[in-house]
C-alpha cells in the first residue's frame, strides 16, 4: 500500500474526503 511511504494518497476525487489525508489515516 502507499500509505506506508507516507505520500499523500487520500484526495476528496478518490475517497471523498474534504481534506487531503496523509497516508495512513482511513476516513469512512
């Protein structure tokens, strides 16, 4: 998964979250 590398991976366009979350926070 990337979210080990610490990239940020959560964008509102691929998981619809408002913010840009850093690898490794699952909002649902």
């Amino acid at each position: 998964v990337r979210s080990m590398k610490g990239l940020l991976l959560t964008f509102p366009t691929t998981t619809g979250v408002r913010e840009p979350q850093t690898g490794g926070v699952l909002v649902s």
